[in-house]
C-alpha cells in the first residue's frame, strides 16, 4: 500500500515526467528493449532514489520490463509530492513525502523493503543498510542490488570489509558513465542551480570554498569558476590538492579559508567538514551549503547552539547570528542543495547514469553475481556510452585489424 502526501497532486507530476522522458532517450531505448523481453517478470525491486522526476522515469522503465516497484525517497527533502503522486496513480507502490521527520523518513525504507525485494537500487546505503539490520531474513531473496553514490559505495565496502553485506551490490557509481559526468558536469550544474534559485544572488566577483575535490568538487569548482567566482579548494589528499593547484585554483586548510570565502559548498562525503572553529573565522553574510549524501559535512547542530538568534531569511534559508554580531546562513537544512534546493541533475545527464542502473539491474536477474562488491560490465558501460553518441548524431572510428594486432602484440616487427 502506499504511503504519499496527496493523490491529487498527479497532474503536475505526470508533466514533470513526460518533459523529462523526451530528454532521456538512451533510457527511452532500454524501456522498448525491456517492454519486448520483460527481464523483471515476477519480480520485486525495492528502490531508494531522490524522488523526482527522472527517478520516476526510471521507475517506469523498469515497470516496463515487468517488475513490481516498491519505491521511496533517499533523502527528507528531495521527494517531490506530486510526482509520488503521479507514480501511485500509475500504479506503482510509493512510500515517500517531502519534507518527512527522521522517523517517517526511516518508516518510509521500511515499509518498501518490506515487500521482500528480489532486485534493490539504493542511494546513500539506507535501503540496504536498513535490510541488514532490521530485516536479515529477507536479505537470503535479494539476488543483488545497484548503489549510485559515493557515499553509498563506501558504506558497502565498510560492510563488506567486516564481513557483513550478505548479497552482491553493483558500484554503479563507479562506471564510467556515471561519474565522468553525473559526479563532474550533472553536481557542479545542479549545485549551482540550486544555490542560485534560492538565493538569487551573484556569484560572479564573490570567493566560493569548494571542501573536496573528488569529481563532484570538480565540478562545483568549475562551474563556480564559470560564473565569475574566485575560487578556494581544501583537501585531504594531496594529490587532489596538486590536481586542484594545476587546474588553477588556490588550496588551503579550511580554517584559513574559512576567513574568505562568501560561498561555502561542501561535497567530501565525510562529517565535520566546517565547524564552531572555522564558523567564528567566518565573514558576516556568508552562505554555506552542502553537497555531499548526508547532512553532516556543515554542523548545523552546532551552529544552532553557537547563535543568539536564529531566523529564517527565505525560503530554504536559515540565518544564525553569531555572538560577535555576524550572521552566517545555511541553505536546505545543510542537506544536498541541489536536490532539496532544486531538481537536482539535468535531465541529459541522468540518461546515462540511470540508464547503468537499470542495464545493472538486468545484468544481475540474467548473469548474476559471484561476488559481493561488482563493478559495472565494461560491456553495460560502452554500450550506454554508445547509445548517447548515437542519440547525439555523433560516430566515432574504430580500430582496423592491423590497430588491433599491433595494440595486442609485443613485438617491435
């Protein structure tokens, strides 16, 4: 049964839907591929994705090929109600509303996985986290599961460390064609957008602190950069820290930069990145953010106990001033701006990302998995990167057999 916030929200969620289906092509092609060969007939996929309007479509999709959709959120503030209500209305099992407590929140993952999934595609880890550890006995069905983040892949590999991931998982996030651009170009586009729509605020001349420089810190890096910004990276890794030197940003600890920067967007996947030390070093007026899974990277807790007012300024903004007059304020809650702040990634680059979990997916029903922790196929990874040339009018060459022998061979002759 589902569990949403109001059916009659439909409409507008089947237009969200249908605007971006014609802008997914590559998945558009999967779903006629699975509509003819029904690779989930029978079977029950429990998915855990930011509830939007790609995320739906890629519900659909799956439908298509004969699956039973047992679908929630992955995060309070990212569910769009009316696209629940859209999916329900099509007939999909939907437990999931915006802006839900913690505890609705966890009894949304668990009424969907309690349905006794054959197939999960997660998040963050909750879904299969909450599998683990309040439903073992389920997990003996699961015949695997896709993970599309960072975060989450590094909470399979804890699990599978010490012994404890009782199915295998798929790093989708770990293909080619998820991180090179969902990670790069779909975070730094949507962080942007997010920050921008709530705000409504120039970036351009102002100093933005991107903490992290994975590829998703690229990316906000580059397109703050893109803006007018002058930009500040800090990093644990130094080679990350050279990597960001040669691609022309300044690095420096956080606490010195704490000092300068307007904008702050988090994006480490990792908690207490800015806190009360580097907050008292802040200027009056700067805005801070986060882009990682969780909201644990900007202590907003320890904010909250720091200020001796605490207001909301707009919108999905929250000012605390501080005892030394200067008021800082948080975006979304600190939870991921792009998505409670926005639509999250456009619509051409979750093609491609959601087109890996679904061939994913299929893979796992039709090959299956020897192991616990799995990389994507090569194969899934060019054949979604061949797909999108094609959707984009684009051909490429191919090796000759002569380019091939020569590239296999160790011969000098």
């Amino acid at each position: 049964m589902s569990n949403i916030r109001e059916i009659a929200l439909a409409p507008e969620g089947h237009q969200k839907i249908a605007w971006v289906e014609g802008h997914m092509p590559v998945l558009r092609s999967i779903r006629e591929e699975f509509e003819r060969d029904q690779p989930f007939a029978g079977k029950k996929i429990a998915l855990s994705i930011h509830l939007e309007a790609k995320t739906a479509y890629l519900c659909k999709v799956l439908a298509a090929g004969g699956a039973q959709m047992y679908v929630t959120g992955s995060n309070p503030l990212s569910t769009q109600d009316d696209v629940a209500a859209a999916l329900v209305e099509d007939g999909l099992t939907v437990c999931a509303w915006h802006n839900a407590t913690p505890e609705e929140y966890r009894s949304h993952i668990r009424q969907t996985v309690s349905c006794g999934p054959d197939i999960v595609i997660d998040d963050g880890g909750d879904l299969v986290e909450m599998l683990h550890s309040q439903f073992p006995h389920l997990c003996e069905k699961v015949i695997g599961g896709c993970e599309e983040t960072t975060t989450g892949v590094l909470r399979l590999r804890s699990m599978d460390r010490d012994g404890a991931l009782k199915f295998p998982m798929i790093m989708v996030n770990d293909a080619q064609c998820k991180f090179l651009f969902d990670n790069r170009y779909g975070t730094g586009q949507s962080v942007w957008d997010g920050i921008n729509r709530t705000t409504n605020l120039i970036v351009a001349g102002k100093t933005v602190v991107v903490c992290g420089y994975g590829w998703c810190g690229k990316g906000v890096a580059m397109r703050a950069k893109g803006l007018g910004a002058k930009v500040i990276v800090t990093e644990i890794d130094p080679i990350k820290a050279i990597e960001a030197i040669m691609d022309g940003f300044e690095v420096m600890p956080m606490l010195q930069a704490a000092a300068m920067g307007d904008f702050f967007v988090t994006v480490t996947g990792c908690r207490d990145v800015i806190t009360k030390a580097h907050f008292e070093q802040m200027k009056d007026g700067a805005i801070l953010c986060n882009a990682g899974h969780f909201d644990v990277e900007v202590d907003v807790a320890g904010l909250r106990e720091m200020a001796v007012e605490i207001k909301e300024q707009r919108h999905n903004i929250v000012g605390y001033k501080l005892p030394n007059g200067r008021w800082l304020s948080v975006l979304a809650q600190g939870r991921l701006v792009n998505l409670a702040s926005g639509d999250g990634h456009p619509a051409e680059i979750m093609d491609m990302s959601f087109a890996i979990q679904a061939l994913s997916a299929r893979w796992l029903v039709e090959k299956g998995a020897t192991q616990k922790i799995n990389q994507v196929p090569r194969e899934i990874d060019e054949d979604v990167a061949r797909r999108k040339l094609r959707f984009e009018g684009c051909d490429i060459d191919t090796l000759t057999p002569a380019q091939q022998q020569y590239l296999e061979s160790w011969s000098v002759e």
